[in-house]
C-alpha cells in the first residue's frame, strides 16, 4: 500500500510540475505576442514621420517582423510545451 502511495504522491507532483509548466509557457507566449503588437503599433503610429515615399515599405517591413516574432513566440510555446510532456513521461 505503501508503494502505491508513493508512486500517487509522484505522480501528482508530476502533473502538477508539467500544469506549471504548461502555464509558464503559455504566459510567455502572451507576453511576447503583446510586446510584438506593441512594437508593431508603435511602428505604425511612426508612419506619418516617415516620407511618403517610404511609407509602404516601413508598413511592410513592420508587419513582417510583427510576424516573426509571433512566429518565434509560438516556437518557443510548442518547444516549452514539448519539453514538458517530455520530463511528465520520464
């Protein structure tokens, strides 16, 4: 009985250290989608300093490292969340 114990006791700890995890992942993930829309908001309100000419370009330019980032942010949660499943199977 002992033994059964201790592996639901580890067992818990597991799932609870992977839900931390998994939260961990999820508020970095937000946090770096907000600081790409702020970045890309910022860029957006400096378009009417920027001369016409070169407005369509900094527009693009905005957008695609807006679209980066996010890219990278859900990279780095799919990797985060993988490494966690990893360490709850182990």
């Amino acid at each position: 009985m002992t033994a059964v114990d201790g592996r639901s006791d580890r067992l818990d700890d597991a799932q609870m250290a992977r839900r931390f995890a998994d939260l961990d992942a999820v508020a970095a993930k937000r946090r770096a989608e907000d600081g790409a829309n702020r970045k890309y908001e910022a860029a957006v309100a400096n378009l009417r300093d920027v001369a016409p000419k070169d407005r369509s370009k900094a527009a693009q330019d905005a957008e695609r490292a807006r679209i980066e980032e996010l890219a990278q942010s859900r990279r780095t949660h799919d990797e985060a969340l993988g490494t966690s499943q990893q360490r709850y199977r182990a």
